[in-house]
C-alpha cells in the first residue's frame, strides 16, 4: 500500500514522522489561507501516539514524501455514528512549492482506495471558495459541490465560507423518503 506518483512516495503516517509532519503543517498553516489551522498547538508527541494507528479501519493519515522531504498530508476519518459510518471526512494539505505537482493527487488516489477497501460509500470536505485549484482536485476524483457553509470558518482575518463537496462511491440506491430525489411521488394539479 505504498502509492507512488513520479519521485513521490504515499504511505501511512508513522511515529518517527511528527518531526518532518509538523514543520510542515506548521509551514502551510503560516499561510493563513488554505486550510483552517493557523496555528499549529499540538506537539509532536502527540502526533507520535496519533500516528501509531494511522491506517485502519477507521481512517488513514497517509503522508507524501519526495526522498526524505514531506511535501504533504491527508487524514480520512469515517464518521463514528452509526447511521453516518458509511460517511468519511478527509483533509489535506501540500506545501507551497510542490503544488500543481501531482502530490495532491497521488494523496487523493491513495484515500479513495482506502475508503473504497473499508466499505466507506461517501466522502465530505470542505474546502474554501478561493482555493480554486483543489476545487479543481476534488472534482476530477468526482466531488460535487453540496453547500456553502457561510461565515463558517473565523480566521484571524475575519470569516471565510467553505464550500461543502462530496462524491458517492458506495453502490447504486433507490432515493427513499427523505433524500433529495426520492420520497413518495408528488401529486400535482395541471390546469388548463
């Protein structure tokens, strides 16, 4: 299970890797304007104890690396609800110079092959409105956009909105009462 695109290697998360993970995360988030963290709290020992289980059944932290170099993460987690287990929340981040690389992508590849092994039939994210080239991302792996989740987010610049996006890629259903396609046919009256 180790995914690799042209001098990019995909795999689980491992202890050894909080260093490399947080100077990285640390770096993105300095941004301020791609993902929600602006500053990163967490130590690098508690992404250590995190990152002993990262790839199971409930979820995945899945890392890029070109040689030894992080260049960029992905956590999926599916939902722990019963009636939304079926469900998985992914986020993602690539550091600024290996964009429009391909990272993203092999990142992606890897969480759809994951979420497809362990029986997740949906996968959410969210993803700010003018981070057009992960929209972009997104929609070639089949995400469509669901929402708008307006002032959503309280960035130390003010509220952004983030856009909901999700993909279906359990099996064929027949819409039943309550979903956006389905319910019980409604009567409706022609005049002529």
């Amino acid at each position: 299970m180790h995914e690799r695109s042209p001098g990019v290697l995909i795999r689980p998360a491992r202890p050894r890797d909080a260093t490399a993970f947080l100077e990285a995360y640390r770096q993105v988030a300095a941004e301020r304007r791609f993902i929600q963290t602006e500053v990163v709290v967490r130590s690098a020992r508690s992404y250590r104890r995190r990152f002993r289980s990262s790839y199971d059944g409930d979820g995945a932290h899945l890392l890029a690396l070109e040689g030894d170099r992080l260049v960029g993460s992905l956590s999926i987690r599916r939902d722990d609800h019963p009636a939304t287990r079926h469900v998985a929340t992914l986020g993602m981040f690539v550091v600024v110079d290996r964009r429009g690389r391909g990272v993203g992508t092999a990142l992606m590849r890897e969480a759809m092959r994951w979420a497809g092994d362990h029986g997740v039939e949906r996968v959410e994210l969210t993803v700010y409105p003018h981070n057009d080239a992960a929209m972009a991302l997104y929609r070639r792996f089949g995400f469509e956009q669901e929402g708008r989740l307006v002032r959503h987010a309280k960035k130390s610049y003010g509220y952004e909105d983030e856009i909901l996006m999700a993909v279906w890629i359990g099996p064929p259903v027949d819409a039943g009462p309550g979903s956006a396609s389905g319910g019980p046919p409604v009567e409706t009256e022609e005049r002529a």
